[in-house]
C-alpha cells in the first residue's frame, strides 16, 4: 500500500480547509474528489468530482472511495463505526480509523494521552453533576463534534453547571480542570507513511469565546519549552503511527508547565500561516503524507508572520470588498477569502496573513510580538469598521 501511485485524494468535507488544499493538489499533480453536502460548500469549486451528502454518510464515502486512490479527512463529523466495513474492504483512510478511533471522543481523547504519558489538565467524564472532583471555575465540553467555541463552557457555579447540563441534555460531557494559562501555544505535525515526522514552528493562538482570533509565530518561548512541544508531537504521532498531520493545542502556564488541550487529526486554523509563511504548508504536507510522498520543509519563509480570521459580526450575504482591498493594502499581506455566501457571527470568512522581516536579520521576540500585534490590531481594526 504504501508504494502505491495517489493521483486522486477523496476528502470527506468541503469547507475551506479542503478548498485551500487546491494549491498544492495542483502543484503536486493530484486531483480531488471532495463528499460535502452543499453545492455552496467552499472547496466544490476546485475539486474534479463531487459527492454530495452529509459527511457522516458511509454510503456516499463508498462512492467516493470508486473515485479516488487514498482518503483523507477535512473534520472530524464522521461515522467511524460505519466506515471500518469499508476499511475492511481495503479502502485506504489515511489517518487511518485505528488512528481516529480514540481522537474523536475529547474524554477517550485526553484518556488516550494519559495513557502514553503527555500531560493535560484534569478531566473526568460527567455523569452526575452533583458529585465532582474539580473546583469551581471548570470547564465543560461536548465529547463530541465541538469546535469554534461551540460545545465548550467556562463555568463559575454548581448553579450555572445544572442549568447547562439541563440545557444540553441528550450530550454526552466531559469536565476538566480550569488552567489560568500564561499562553495559549499551538503546533502542526506531519508524519509520513515511512515515519518521518516534521514539525512546524510553536506558534501562540489568541482566543475570544473559544474562537481563534489571531496566530503569532514565532511564539516567543524558550529553546526548552519548543523541545518539550516538538517532543510531545513526535511522540504522539509515532504512537498513534499517523500518516498525516495534526493540529495540536496547548496550554503554558506561568510555572512553565505546558499541558495539551486538544488534537486536531487534520489541518488546522493555527496553521493557516503556512500557505504564506512557510516553504511548504501544511495542505501540501497534509496531500504529501496521505500521497505517500516525503515531507517538506517547514522552515518560516521570514522572521515572522501573524494569521487574523475574518469572521463574522453579522447575518449578512455582503462580500466585504472594501475591507479585503483595505487589509490587502497592507506590505506583504496575503488576504484569502473562503466565498462563503452566508456571514453569521463567529462564522470563518477568510484570513489574513502578514510576513515581517527575511528571516536573515535577528529580531528579539519582544520586537517581533509587538511588531507582530500591532498588525493583528490594524487588520481587526479595518475589518470590524474601527479604522
């Protein structure tokens, strides 16, 4: 299998983390076979074929193995207990569904890397909310199809804990240990079918209701705490045995222990600097190691580089021009927006990412960070109607 030529890539998923696959599919030489539900979905207009329905739908994903070398994952919606027959069949899934399969559930998840010794905050699944091992604040999670915030509550009192499970009954939950972090770190990974593995520069993630607001990379931390994430991200994917890339989100708190929060087994919104600001991005590496290629490089093309989603304020279907052509204007900005046709607050429109320096020159990472800030500050600025 792992000699065979990929020429066709099916992703189960059309959003825009499939549609900016496009680049380097082309690059590449691959073509791809996207399963999305709506013709309107981002990435229909750059794939050779399309199967439409639910991503959840092992039928369609039959059909869409008949069309395609080797399959891949834009999210994580699937119905893995309905695809392991096709598995069985010899339908290649890269990651594989042994890979996924104790990913998918955030409590089998963080029981997971517990079990191959990396460190995460405390966390317990929640059966009954009377009897608890955490203090007040904690935080409460959907074990399932959480992102963007949604699924995720900071909770204050046992009072607000009974009214959102009351809220979300039927959903099965999980609670964990509230981490009064210094910074929110992130990492992409990569790991090819012959066991290499790559790792991208830490980068430092801002949220805001658990949204993604804007990426710094470099992250400004110690030689020590890049080796301690570079190591957690080499032993998971070698443990796991991967063939793809991962999103890995952490903690660092003012002791400087760093702690994982959650694995994403695909492209990631913190990695989104790497179509502009890396030698090879992470959609390249992601079709490189289900393609069976070798891996890239995944050097910083400059000094360093900030990423701000445009995201939704507003129900509108306004395309926001004037604000794209402002933030363009910006030196060396790359502005990519996803055409999606419907805004709704917090909704991913596009993203910004803006390069400082050659990456020859050295600058310390007090002036890269506000230099670096500065810009995530006039993006958001111009896009929220501030300037």
């Amino acid at each position: 299998m792992t000699q065979m030529t990929v020429k066709r890539v099916g992703v189960i998923g059309g959003g825009q983390l499939a549609w900016m696959m496009a680049e380097a599919a082309q690059k590449l030489g691959i073509d791809l076979v996207i399963q999305t539900p709506s013709k309107g979905d981002p990435a229909v207009s750059i794939a050779k074929e399309v199967v439409f329905a639910s991503i959840d739908d092992a039928v369609a994903t039959a059909k869409l193995s008949t069309l395609c070398d080797v399959i891949t994952f834009e999210n994580e919606f699937i119905n893995l207990e309905a695809l392991k027959s096709l598995e069985t069949q010899g339908v290649c899934f890269r990651p594989s569904l042994k890979v996924l399969n104790p990913l998918l559930d955030k409590y089998q998840q963080r029981c997971y890397l517990k079990k191959i010794g990396l460190p995460t905050p405390q966390f317990a699944a929640l059966e009954n909310p009377s009897q608890l091992e955490f203090d007040f604040p904690l935080v409460l999670k959907s074990r399932r199809h959480g992102y963007d915030g949604q699924g995720t509550f900071i909770i204050q009192s046992l009072e607000q804990l009974k009214a959102t499970c009351n809220r979300l009954e039927g959903v099965s939950l999980m609670v964990e240990q509230f981490i009064p972090f210094e910074r929110e770190l992130a990492v992409m990974a990569a790991r090819s079918v012959t066991g290499e593995v790559i790792v991208y520069p830490v980068v430092e993630t801002y949220q805001q209701d658990q949204v993604c607001h804007w990426v710094i990379v470099p992250a400004g931390v110690s030689e020590k705490i890049q080796k301690e994430i570079r190591e957690i991200a080499d032993h998971l994917l070698n443990q796991l045995g991967v063939v793809g890339i991962f999103g890995i989100e952490l903690f660092s708190t003012s002791q400087g222990q760093i702690l994982v929060n959650e694995i994403a087994p695909r492209t990631h919104n913190s990695g989104h600097y790497t179509l502009d600001g890396c030698d090879t991005s992470q959609f390249e590496m992601q079709l490189r190691a289900v393609s069976g290629l070798s891996l890239g490089s995944p050097k910083l093309k400059s000094s360093g580089a900030v990423m701000v989603n445009l995201l939704g304020y507003e129900e509108s279907h306004h395309d926001y021009s004037e604000q794209r052509h402002k933030i363009a204007k910006i030196a060396r900005s790359f502005v990519h927006w996803y055409g999606k046709t419907e805004s709704r607050p917090g909704r991913k429109l596009g993203h910004a990412t803006v390069l400082i320096g050659d990456g020859e020159e050295y600058i310390t990472h007090e002036t890269s960070r506000k230099q670096l800030l500065a810009i995530a500050q006039k993006i958001e600025s111009i896009w929220y109607h501030q300037y």
